[in-house]
C-alpha cells in the first residue's frame, strides 16, 4: 500500500475499525484433542509393545472431547486417553485434586485368578506400610467395591486383543485410589484370614535429597532421593570425599523418583577413569523407531573412586532411577542389589496442549542398556523379593566382592 493511501470501506466509510484487531481464532476442545491424538501417533515410542488400536482411540473419545462442557471435563478425557496406552510414564502433569492416582503410588500388586490382586512390594514409610500392609496380602476390595469392579472400570478400551500387561496395569491403577483421599483395603492373608485395613492420607516428611553415614565394615552409604536438582551433584561429591578409604560403597535409590541425566552421569563419572558407554536411546521414526544412538559419561572429579559400590532398588526407583542403576552396572562399576524398578523404560518429553493449556508428559525416547537390553526390563544383579532386608543383601554382596583379588565391583 502507498503511504499515506488510506484504507475505504463501502459507502466511502473508513475501514480501520475492520482491520485493527485481528478477531480471536476459533479455540475450541476439538483442536485440542487433535493435537493430543497426532502428536502422540507419531511420537509416542512404545506402540509396539501395546496392543493399543490408536484410530479407536480416536473414535471413542473425540466425541465426548468436543461436547465437554468445561476445560475440567476436557482434562478428564485427555486423562482417559492417556489411561490408553497404560503406561506409567505417561500421564497428566495437572490432574485435579480428588484424581484417580496414577499406578504404583504405595502398593505394587500381581493379579489373581479369582479377580483379587497379591501385594508383591509395600513402599517404606507410606501410610499403607504404616498401617499393616504387608507383602503377601491380597487385596479383595478397595471402600467395600470388589477389586475387580474397580478394575474393570480401569481397564483400557481400545485394545486390539487383549494385554496381559494392561490388565496388570489397572489393577495398580485400582489399588491405589484417588489424591487426597483415604481409602479402606479389604484383606486376605496368606493363611486366609480377613482384615480391613483404613489407609489414610499421610503427609509427606520432606527429607534431604543426599544423606551419607558409615556403616559397619568401613562401608560408605549414600542415599540419593531424587536426581532432579543440580545441588545433588556436589552434595555426593562430599560424600565420596569423607568416603575415600573405604572398603566399599552403597548407593540407595530405592526411594527416587527420577530426574535429569545432567545430574545422575556427573555422579556416575566418579566411578571411572576413560569415558564409557551407560546407555543406547531411540526416538520414533515413521511407524516404528530409529537407530540407536549411545549415551557416554566423561570421568570427573579430582580423584576416582575404585572400590566395589552396590546400588539399592526397589520397585519405586523411577525414571532416572532406573537408568543410573543401569549404567553404573553398564560402565562396570556397580552390581544392583533388590528387587526390579517401576519399569517406566524411556526418557519423556512434556505437551501443552495450546489452547486449554492442559499439560502432560509421554513416553518419546525409550532407553537399553550397553548390551541393548530394554531398561523395562531390567532385573537386578543380586535379587531380594518378599520384602527381605535389602540393606544386609547389599552388604554381604560388597564384603563378599571386596575379599576378591582387584576388588571392584
């Protein structure tokens, strides 16, 4: 347009009032889903170990997407997609208040024939541990519903055959009720008795991300809680600093959630003296996944630290509590001592969806180990079930590694 050409509407009216502001796009929850549904069909990494049909996944839940009344009824279908692909990794980032909880938040269980469920794992410290909860238990039914009606009403439903592995992931889904609220497990004893069982909602005890003492045997312990915050990195350098001289060295993650590489591989570069390969990653690719690339670690710190190290699991090491297990065991310098992990087996990537601003995070890089073995798969090196003492397993292991000739782990 020349300068000074002014813009003339119809009947010679000036048309700037047209052209001032742009008017809103159409936000509507149909785009929303939209963005949802492709963008996890095509980088969402584990459609080859679901039997998770995706095209009827859009058929069911678009429908009732679009006629949502509310962002929190939205919120609620995108909550049920995801549910889809019963991963534990995947999930909302902002779900409400009184929400179903994901899988794994205090018990792990082990589906039955009879539609009970057998707990295989109590976490330390939870209010279900600390009210008698104990592994071995099965549970009958949750606030006077059969489990397996609540089940049922977990259960994904847009399989294209049945999944064993889904229906091992709603009954963890059943087990551990809403946020916020109390709930009452009916249960039956390994002798056959039963019991009910009030768990209630329990605070957490805010605790140190690092904590480090020494043990009988001239052992060093290092608990590390979570792997998300920079600080633990000089935190376990102190540690190994006062643990020097030790005769060996146990790394407890057995409580951590995960985090971030940038903090776990400056720890594992500790441990060695030339760089090694921890880790092989993929990433979607068309319909299925690229080549593997290899995750190295560089070896850090002023001096190295040489003797046997054993790292603590259980089924509530996550996330990057997996894989530094695995790639302290993959450099050569850790046996892993307990039981298997929460199994979540790739790195995740966030989604805002752009016009509710619902937020979420999806498995997108599934991680192997050096020998490229799946880490959801990953089984510990010295294997301590039934609730036994982990702690003493890990140390008998160290002393027993520490008597070799060159003892290194």
């Amino acid at each position: 347009m020349a300068a000074g050409v002014g813009l003339v509407g119809v009947a010679g009216m000036p048309c700037a009032s047209i052209w001032a502001q742009e008017p809103p796009h159409d936000v509507t929850f149909a785009e929303d889903f939209d963005e949802l549904w492709r963008t996890l069909g095509e980088r969402y990494c584990f459609f080859g170990e679901k039997t998770t049909d995706w095209n009827a996944v859009r058929r069911r839940y678009r429908p009732t997407a679009v006629a949502a009344q509310s962002r929190d009824a939205f919120a609620a279908v995108v909550a049920a997609v995801l549910g889809e692909l019963y991963d534990a990794h995947t999930h909302m980032s902002d779900p409400p208040a009184d929400a179903v909880r994901g899988p794994y938040f205090d018990l792990w269980v082990e589906p039955l024939p009879d539609g009970t469920a057998i707990i295989t794992s109590v976490r330390a410290s939870s209010a279900a541990a600390d009210a008698g909860v104990r592994v071995g238990d099965a549970v009958v039914a949750i606030d006077a519903r059969p489990l397996g009606t609540i089940v049922k009403s977990a259960m994904p439903r847009c399989l294209s055959r049945p999944d064993p592995a889904a229906h091992a992931y709603a009954c963890n889904v059943a087990v551990s009720g809403h946020r916020g609220q109390p709930r009452t497990l009916s249960l039956r004893s390994p002798d056959g008795r039963r019991r009910e069982v009030l768990v209630p909602v329990k605070t957490p005890v805010k605790q140190p991300n690092v904590e480090s003492r020494l043990l009988a045997g001239n052992i060093g312990s290092i608990v590390i809680r979570s792997f998300a915050d920079d600080a633990v990195v000089a935190a376990v350098d102190a540690a190994l600093l006062r643990f020097r001289d030790t005769t060996g060295l146990i790394i407890d993650v057995r409580e951590n959630g995960g985090g971030d590489t940038a903090v776990a591989r400056p720890i594992m570069g500790r441990f060695i003296t030339e760089p090694k390969a921890y880790a092989r990653m993929r990433r979607r690719s068309g319909a299925g996944l690229g080549a593997p690339w290899i995750e190295t670690v560089e070896p850090r710190g002023p001096f190295t630290y040489r003797q046997p190290v054993a790292v603590l699991t259980t089924r509530w090491s996550a996330s990057m509590a997996e894989g530094f297990p695995m790639g302290m065991r993959g450099i050569g310098r850790a046996v892993i001592v307990g039981t298997p992990m929460m199994r979540v087996g790739a790195a995740v990537f966030p989604l805002r969806l752009d016009r509710t601003g619902v937020e979420l995070q999806y498995s997108a890089e599934p991680v192997y180990d050096v020998q490229d073995r799946p880490r959801w798969l990953l089984e510990p090196d010295v294997s301590v079930e039934g609730g036994a003492d982990i702690l003493a397993a890990a140390l008998a292991e160290l002393n027993r590694r520490s008597a070799r000739p060159g003892n290194s782990a």
